[in-house]
C-alpha cells in the first residue's frame, strides 16, 4: 500500500468515526430532550366554552381536573344542545350563530343571551330536582344530561330560527357512552393505553394551539384569521412554528397534560367566531387540506383528508394555571 492510499485509508477511518460520534451525539440529544421538560412557550390564551359551540369565555386561570379545565361554576362543555327527536348534539357546524351566544354561570344560575340583549336565566337546582334526562349522541356513541326546561329550549329555537331544539346539562352521576380512548394509530409515536372520560367536547378534555403556528399559517391565507376560530383551551405564545407536532407531554406549573393526537379540523373552523357566520369559501379549512394533511401512510389513512392544527391532550397531574406561566414540554420521538 502506497503512502497516498494510507492517507485516503486514515482519512476515510477518521471520517466514520467522526460520523459515528455525530450521530450517537444527536441521538444521546434527543434522548435527553425527551426525558427532560424543556421551555417552549408561555401561556397567552386560557379559554371556557360552558355551551357546545357557544361563545368562550377568557379567563386569566383555570382549574384543570380530569374532565376538563374548568372556572368557578363555569366547566368546559358542561351544556349542549341537541335534536330533541334524535338527541344529535347540535354545534355551530349547523347553526353558525351558536357562536354569538354568551354563556355565564353564577350562584347556581346559568345566563344565556344575544349580542341583541336576548337573555334567558336558568336555575340549576330546578333542573337537577325535575331530574328530566334525555340522551344526546355525538358520531354515534350516547352520552346523558338533563333537560334544562322550556325558556331555555324556546331560547335556542327562536335565536336559531330552528325547531325541536333542547338544551342539556351534564351531570357526573348519569351515563356516559362516549369515554375518549386512545387510539394507537391517531399518532406515529407510543402513548400509554388510556381512556379519559369527558363532557360533551368531540374528542378530548384538553386542546392546546400555538399563536406561531397561527402566523405560519396566516402566511398561506388571503385573509388572516385568528386563534379563536379554532377555539382551543390553551393558546401557548411564542413557542416555534409547528413545534406542538411534537410535544408528548406540557406542564404548565403543577398541571401536566399528555399530548396523544394532533387536533384534525373540519368544517367548524370555517365559521367566524365573530360574527356567527360560514366562509363561503371553506377557508381556512380549503387552504388547510393542501398544506397540513397528516404525513402519507398509516397517519394519513387514519385522518384522511381532515388538515391538523393544535393538539388533544389528557391529563396527568392537576391543578391551577394562569396566563403568562411558562410552558415546558417534553418531546416526542419524531413529529405527529
């Protein structure tokens, strides 16, 4: 062996262990991040929806138990309407203007009214006395509440301009069909086999969004939209663009939440929150479906043509959070 073929001999043995080095580097990196919480964010945004596609309420802290967040009297999706004949929850996706209608709870009353100054106040001690439960099914599995009476019924019928609508109130001790169950292939990282139950939410007790992934999307929109139109819980600033696809936990102080499934989207972010009406367009969600489909195989089979945006989280530990508490997560192994 000549004096150049040692040299191209060294140099290529060098360049392996370098290479080597590099790589078991990068992988110890990611090990680490994924047992350690790291900063990502601060908390901009806590937000209550105490009627299934009604009006939010922003608060500056929230109590985050097993059902879901929660504030005072006021819990995440502890009332919905429905389809008297067919107990079908009714949401915004079919009667946009649901979205105009504020939602207060207070010293066992629940207020309902208009930005017209249409209101209706209902006792919930009454309700839970007259015990009048109807069932209420969402994507088929059944879950029960009680009727909140006549004035509430007519309430939604009129503003609606809808008929045969019922408003509902759910209660820990009726039945619940509709648990949120973790399913292996709703993400391409291992989550713990689980089974939250739930309110009268579509999926999970919790979801997150991020204000940067908003403007990279805002980027590819004609008109800008805002984080309202996705209606999350947790709203978490200043975090990078699209890092929520992949966080496997967040803590937010003493609270930790698993996150298990990125959010997918359907016809409901096409209404604007602010005046109560659909996008003749289908935007955000058009736009949506050509640039933030799941990634091509399994994930994609399992939520088709439905755009991700945000996460659905369950939780782990409970307690307070407020607005401006930092956010720590911990990473999953790849993203989604």
């Amino acid at each position: 062996m000549g004096f150049d073929d040692k040299k191209i001999l060294l140099a290529c043995v060098a360049g392996t262990i370098i290479s080597y080095n590099v790589i078991r580097l990068i992988k110890a990196f990611f090990a680490n991040r994924k047992d350690e919480w790291i900063p990502v964010g601060v908390v901009k945004n806590l937000w209550m929806f105490p009627v299934k596609s009604c009006s939010r309420q922003e608060v500056f802290s929230l109590y985050c138990d097993e059902l879901g967040p929660r504030f005072g009297e006021n819990r995440d999706r502890e009332f919905t309407a429905i389809y008297e004949d067919t107990g079908v929850m009714l949401t915004a996706r079919d009667a946009p203007r649901m979205m105009l209608i504020q939602v207060k709870v207070a010293d066992g009353v629940l207020t309902l009214s208009t930005p017209e100054g249409e209101s209706v106040s209902v006792m919930l001690a009454d309700v839970i006395e007259q015990r009048i439960v109807r069932r209420a099914t969402k994507l088929g599995l059944p879950v029960d509440g009680l009727d909140c009476g006549e004035a509430a019924a007519k309430f939604f019928t009129e503003y609606l301009e809808m008929t045969g609508i019922r408003l509902i109130y759910f209660r820990d001790d009726l039945f619940n069909g509709r648990p949120c169950t973790v399913d292996p292939g709703w993400s391409m990282n291992p989550f713990p086999k689980r089974s939250d139950p739930v309110r009268y939410v579509d999926l999970s007790p919790y979801h997150i969004s991020t204000e940067e992934s908003l403007k990279a999307l805002n980027k590819e929109m004609e008109t800008p939209i805002s984080s309202e139109w996705f209606r999350a819980n947790i709203v978490v600033d200043l975090s990078p663009a699209w890092d929520e696809d992949r966080w496997a936990e967040v803590r937010i102080g003493g609270v930790e939440l698993m996150c298990y499934k990125p959010c997918t989207r359907c016809v409901l972010i096409t209404v604007n929150p602010d005046i109560g009406v659909k996008s003749s367009e289908m935007q955000p969600l058009k736009r949506m479906r050509e640039i933030r489909l799941a990634p091509e195989g399994p994930l994609r089979e399992k939520h088709g043509q439905a755009p991700v945006f945000g996460i659905n989280a369950g939780l782990i530990k409970p307690g307070y959070i407020h607005v401006g508490q930092t956010v720590y997560a911990k990473y999953k192994n790849c993203a989604l």
